[in-house]
C-alpha cells in the first residue's frame, strides 16, 4: 500500500472516529437515568398522557439503536486504524 493512500485513510477513518465519539458522547448524555421508583410513590409520574409516555419510549429506543450502531462504528473504525498504522 502506497504511502499517501495509507495517509488518506488514516485521516478518514480519524474523522470517522471523532465524529462517532462526539455523537456516542451526545447519545449518552441525552439517554435518562433509570428511576429508583420514586415517581411512583410521590405520584409525579402519573400525569402523562398515554401518547406522551409511548413518545419517550420511542425516543428512547431510537437513541438506544444509535449508541449501539455509533459504539460499533467507533470500535471497527479504530481496529482499522490500527491495521492500517502496521502496514
């Protein structure tokens, strides 16, 4: 593999990177924590509507999908960097 060619994938699989990690950073941060089920007791929970509580959920599952989907991308983009750095 020539020299410049193994130079320019490194710089993408570098942007790949720092833009999956930025992103997982995001997704991670914006995921709610689990409640201890205090809400239950205090009853703060209970005035959402049906809609409302399945709209979360949904959210949830779409962020949950793209943490998993960028935490894949990250780890196989760094193993080719790697790969790529011992040729």
């Amino acid at each position: 593999m020539s020299y410049e060619l193994a130079l320019t994938l490194k710089i993408i699989l570098l942007v790949v990177m720092a833009l999956s990690a930025a992103f997982l950073i995001f997704a991670i941060v914006k995921q709610p924590g689990n409640s201890s089920g205090s809400d239950a007791i205090t009853g703060a929970g209970s005035t959402d509507t049906f809609y409302g509580k399945n709209k979360a959920k949904r959210f949830e599952n779409q962020l949950k999908k793209w943490t998993i989907i960028c935490g894949i991308v990250l780890a196989v983009s760094s193993v080719l960097f790697f790969v790529i750095g011992l040729l």
